[in-house]
C-alpha cells in the first residue's frame, strides 16, 4: 500500500445537468485536495479522502455561477467545501472499481458509489521553477457517478410552461485524478 496525494493543478471535477429542459450546463471545480492509500495489486484495502474548494466552481458564465454559489445552491459562504470520504473499495474488474463513501455537499452526507477506472501510474518529471527535480510517479484515475441534488438539500428551481422545470434534478459527476506518490507503507 502507498500514500498518494492529488496534485489540485491536474485534477479536476466536473459537473453536468439538464437546463431549461433542453440541453445541459457543465461545471467544474479545479483546487481539490486529498490523499489516497492506494496499491494497484489490493486495491481493496485503499481509501480516499477528497476536500472540493466549492468556492471555485466555474461554468463560465459569471452570473450564473454567483447564482450556484449563493443560498440558492451551494451555499458556500456557510459551506465552502465539498467533501468525499471512502474506507470501502470493491474490485468490478482488472482496473474498474466500485468506491462506496460519504459524499458532504451543504454539510448534508449522503453515501454514494463512484465508478473508478485506475488508468496507471508512470515516472514522470517535477518542474519547479523551471527546473526538474525528479522524477516523480503519478497515478491517474477517472471515476463517475450520479447524485440527486435535492438529496443534498440542493433543491432551487422555478416552473417552466407546460409543466418544465429550469432544472433538473439528477447531477452526473465525473472526476479527473492525478495523484502523486509520497510514500510507501
């Protein structure tokens, strides 16, 4: 087993949901943090500890991202994180894995299952200040899931003629992880 930490510059989670009834509006959060005790050979025994800057939620559209960070949604000013905890991880295949934890969105937590692809490790370099001080090994890892927002008390929306709604309710979630070797137990 190793203690890997997520590098925040090359990790990054995404957010996607159904707007207006007709299309969808993708998100993303870029400083996140955390450590994962991880082995590829007893995946099993890993567990993972995710802490999500709510604060830095982009869509690209100012307003709109104001509005998702007020009272209406995440509430970051009484809640600027987001946070995923797991001690429980099931093999589903040769890199595929089931990963079962508690998922705190508005200080609600709810349990979630993140389908996680182990996409390899590799010896790469470490720039700093223009110069390498490697090597370094990296893992990459994608996982998904969908949560209800209104689970996690997430529950603003207003009507549409002829019964829609200007959102919808099921979030997809996708996680790009980078997470770099800090040391072997």
């Amino acid at each position: 087993m190793a203690r890997w930490t997520f590098e925040p510059g090359h990790t990054a989670a995404e957010f996607c949901v159904r707007h207006m009834m007709v299309t969808y509006v993708r998100g993303h959060f870029k400083n996140i943090h955390g450590t994962l005790d991880f082995g590829p050979a007893h995946p099993q025994a890993s567990s993972v500890e995710v802490v999500i800057d709510a604060t830095t939620l982009w869509t690209g559209e100012p307003e709109r991202d104001a509005h998702l960070r007020s009272s209406d949604f995440l509430d970051v000013e009484n809640h600027p994180r987001i946070t995923f905890r797991s001690p429980n991880v099931e093999l589903i295949g040769g890199h595929d894995y089931l990963v079962t934890g508690d998922l705190t969105i508005r200080g609600v937590s709810r349990q979630v299952k993140l389908n996680v692809r182990y996409l390899g490790q590799w010896e790469t370099p470490w720039w700093e200040d223009g110069v390498d001080k490697g090597p370094k090994t990296r893992a990459g890892f994608i996982a998904t899931t969908e949560i209800n927002r209104h689970d996690f008390g997430v529950s603003w929306n207003a009507p549409l003629d002829k019964g829609g709604i200007v959102v919808g309710d099921i979030v997809e979630i996708t996680i790009d992880a980078e997470a770099i070797l800090e040391s072997d137990f």
